[in-house]
C-alpha cells in the first residue's frame, strides 16, 4: 500500500548535507511506490503562545501535511550537541495548540548525518525524548548515525554503492513501522 | 564589584510564567548593584548557515550583549520536553560562525518555571548537555525547577515571601560562580 | 488473551515506593487475567564483559524471564538525576553476550514514582534512550511521572481511589502496546 | 602544587580499553608530580538504600577516597547509549545517605572510549547530568570521544604520539580545572 511520508529537515542550509541526505532517501529503491513531501520549515515565525488561536499560514500548512501523512520522517542535523533550534520550532508549532497536536500517533523514523557521527547521535538522543512525548512510535533500530564521507552520496544524488545496503534496509524498517500503524 | 549579566528568556508570550520570573528574580535583593539586560531573542530569524558571513543585525546585537557581559542567566520555559526551539535558535546564531562563538566561557546559570516543575526539569536536562559543549561553566546547584504557583510572585512583580529565601540563595550562587570566572 | 509481563523494580530498599507501586500495579483491574513476574535484579553481580560465555545463574534467570515474556514493565526509581546503577546492572546484563539481548524486540513500559514527581521524570528521560537502543518498543503516551503522596495506596497496598483511573489507564495502554507487539 | 585525583573507571573487563586510556592517561607528561589513585569499583555491592546506616567496607573507602581527592577523572565505556551501571553504582553509592555525598563540589573530567566514538559521546551526554546534580563542576572543553583505533596507545601502554597532543593537552585541561577549585 503506498504511504505518504511527510519529510522534515533540520537544516536550512541550500547544500546542507542532511538536505541531501533526505533526497537521496526518498529516491532509494525501497521507497518506491510511496509518496515523500518534504515540509517547508524554513519560512515559519518563531513559536509564540499568543499566535496559539491564530496561526500562521505556514504552520497551518505544516499541520495539514504532518495531519495528512501516514508517517514523519527527520533528517536532522546537530547543532551545539542538540537538535538545531529551527526543527524544535517546527516542531514546537504544529504541537500547538494545547490538545491539537498534528504529530500525535504518528510514527517516525529519525536519521541524520554529521561530520564523524557523534553529532547526529547527540541530537537525536534528545530528539527522541521530544518525539516519545509527542506520542509517535518511533523506530528503534537500526539507528542511523551517519557520517558525512567520500562516496556517501553519488555525483546525481543517489545513495553511494557502499551505503545503499544499510540506508536501504533502514528505509524499509521505517516503512514498515509506519505500515504496521496505518493497520 | 558590579557584574554585567545578560539575560536570556526561553519564552515569547507576552505574560510568560518565565518572563514574569526573570523580572522579578533580576530585581532581588540578591541582585542588586549587578547590571542585568535582557537579550531580543524574538526578532531573530531561523538560523541558516549560509548567513554565517552575513549575520542579521539582531545577531550581532545578540552576540555583542553576550560577548560584553560576565556572565548569562538562561530562564526558560520547557515545550515539549525539551527547550523551546526559540531558546535553541538564539544558542545556534550566537554559537556561530565556526571558532566566533559569543557564549564560550562564560558562565551561566539555568533556571525556569513551569507548572508542576517536571516540564522545566526536563528541559533543563537538555540545556545542561547544550551549555556544556558551549563550553559555559553552569552552576550545579542548587537545582532551580520552579512549579508555578499562587503567590510565587506578588501583585507588584517581586519574589514573593514564601519563595524569597530560595530564589534570593540561588541567585547569591549563580552571582558567585560569575565573580570566580571574571577572577 | 493472556499476557506474561515481566516487572523489573529499578530499587532493592524492602519498603521502596517503586515496588509499592509495583505491586499495586499488577492488582489493578486492568491488570487482571495477565501474568506478572517480578525479576530479581538484587542478586546479579556487577557486569564484567570477561563473564560473557560464562553469565552467572542470575543473569540466566533474568534472561529466561524477559525472552518468555510479552513485555517488560519497568517501575523505577531515580537517583542522582538517572536510573538507578542496580537497574542499569541488569539491563546491561541481560543485553550481553553481544547479538543475545535478551531485550530486544519486548515491548516496554516505563513508570516511576519519586517525591515530587522531578526525580523520576529525569530518569525516565534517560531510559528511554537505552530502551530505544535495545530495540524496545515504548509506550510513549501517557507518561506517568508519579509524586509519592498520601492516599496513592490503600494499606492494604492497592491504587488508592484517586489514581485508579490513571493508573489504570496506564496499564491498559501499556497492555494494547504488547497485546499489538504480540500480533 | 601537586594534586591528588581519584580516577573512576566505568569498566571491570580485564584488557577494558578505557582501563587502558585510564593507565595511558595517568602517565602522560602532563600529568607528572600529580597522584591518582584508581578507586576499586568492581568489588561494591548493589546500592540499597537500607544499608545508608552500614555503608560496605568498600564503600567507605571509596567515600574516603573521594573525599580525600582534590578532583575526579571519570574514564568510562557505554553500555546501551549510557553509562555502565557499574560506573552509576559506584557514583549512586558514594552520593549516600543523602546530605553525605562524597561528590559534592569535587571538579571533575569526562572522558571515555568506544569503537568509533559514538558510544562514549552518548554515555557522557548522561553522565553529565548526573555530574551536574552530584555538585560537580565538570570540565567542559575540549570534550574527549575517544574512538579506538591502532596506535591510540603505544605497546608500553603509553599514549601513541598521534593522540600525544590532543589527550595531553585535555588533561592540562581537567588539571587546570581542578587546580582552579583548589583555590
């Protein structure tokens, strides 16, 4: 059964590797068949409480996406040993208001690449605890700590021959927590 | 001697439990003769590498407030188990470009307010992990999990009496470890 | 259908609060027509990697439990801002040899009790991060971070009235999680 | 001034790679005229808190040792994207009963190493708020994820001259740090 996947990156950066990253996910031979929309973050206010009762048009936007899709998929970044503040905004957002949270139940798969590793596991050790309060069953294994490295990516974007295996399986472990919670 | 601490709000609302904090903890007794100005961390935009060369004018605003004071007092509110993704992007564009962070070395303290104080525990868990790789020395204890309450604060925005002692003490340490680092 | 639920008491103090709750817990009406078996983790030694292919009788015992069981309930106290060495101990034994977890697939629930509800939170943060690398699926929601008061239990040990709906709510959620993991 | 330093290994195996770091460490030059002495962890019972009034014979000499030192080096593996629970039991031990922590306001160095450094860089993310709790202020740069690798240590079991400069100089770091607190 074909699943729409809402995809949510956490960087801003035109040639950010966890950026390149995702689209090369989405283009791997195990996501074929499924629909892959990548959420617009970058142009979200920062998070007020007072804007709770009126939203802005893209927050409106993120929530009708997280709200349509069948599961979230993060490729995230490291900033400073955490999440970067632009995706815990994103995040922030379409939480709100109180009781009205797009992410609830929805299941996510969380996958980030970094110079060495390390900072992609930091960030995602605490993503994770952001995600199990958002009440989405999350992926547990395999993690996916990349490291940014020669060959990861190939020149037209695709997944490197040295890493189609893992990214290939992980994608499909995703796929199908995602599919078990459709039902 | 008088110290120049630099404070900084992990919330926009315009009543916000922490905001209210901040006010009435910089207007301590324990505080006095200490200069405390308070960082605009909601006109900041997201933070984008690629303005790394071309910081916004808020930035450098932000990066000169730290970069000029003895010390930063962090109060911040907790969304969604973690810090509030405003808080983070504030840490993010003063932490950078790469080798120009504005906050190493100086020392911090964290505290916060939330109702039922589990909310601003977790999220100071995270802070703390944040800070240190910022390389801030942060004050250990005593802890400062607030739970909002009745009376916390009175009608004139000061500490109130039954919270006095505690925040009048923790802000006596926080003070103490700034004076120790400007040596 | 009937499940077998292994419960791992993250405290050895005879009259700990965990192991009150605990043992509240399986007698609550929710519970009933399912099996629930205290692990002994007081009895383990302290892990050494060198006792890989020979794993004392405890540790066998303990692994034997979790692997037959449909899932693991954990009720733990907090020490120190994290879980408790003695749980961890355990954990860390029946996770070993490596390729051999015993851990790995059981679906887990995670609830604690601590004066004030802080101390068992933080801890929780931090086993969530071990049960997602021991590929546990957790329940996410409700979280129950319990502040020991008068009147949680009845003395004759059972939910006292005012928690019984949550408590038992709990364990409802907790059980569909392993009643779907078993499939 | 020479300083004496209890060194805290978060591994019992005997040929444990952070054994190894923590032997290598202790006789780099820059260490040279301090004392460390290596607490004896693996020999404590399980933390129960019913035994506070009678502390283990070992126990009390991990306190009198604590308590005698000037500052703590924590070399420490990861068990499960933590700390072992044999590290934690020592720490939950020596933190007892409550009001006689042998920890409080001890400086202290993180340090660790895993196979290809991920592993340690997440167990010190934990074991950083435990620090932090514990009163402990820790040094916070240049962080040390140490991954294993050919020539880390030399046959002698002196650091290689590869990883000469970068460990010499974080334990001028944690020295300078803890001479600091010595006042």
């Amino acid at each position: 059964m074909p699943l729409n996947i809402a995809v949510v990156v956490g960087s801003l950066r035109a040639e950010s590797y966890n950026r390149q990253l995702a689209e090369a996910l989405v283009r791997l031979p195990a996501a074929e068949g499924h629909a892959f929309t990548f959420a617009d973050i970058g142009s979200l206010p920062l998070y007020d409480q007072d804007d709770d009762r009126d939203q802005a048009p893209g927050v409106k936007d993120l929530k009708a996406l997280i709200s349509g899709s069948d599961g979230v998929l993060f490729v995230t970044a490291e900033y400073n040993r955490s999440i970067p503040g632009l995706l815990k905004n994103a995040i922030d957002h379409a939480s709100r208001p109180y009781g009205q949270s797009a992410w609830a139940g929805k299941p996510a798969g969380v996958i980030g690449v970094s110079i060495g590793a390390i900072g992609t596991a930091l960030a995602q050790q605490h993503l994770r605890n952001v995600l199990a309060y958002l009440d989405m069953p999350t992926l547990t294994q395999p993690e996916a700590f990349i490291g940014w490295k020669d060959g990861l990516l190939n020149p037209d974007g695709t997944v490197g021959e040295g890493s189609a295996e893992f990214l290939g399986g992980w994608m499909t472990a995703f796929l199908g927590l995602v599919e078990v919670h459709k039902g």
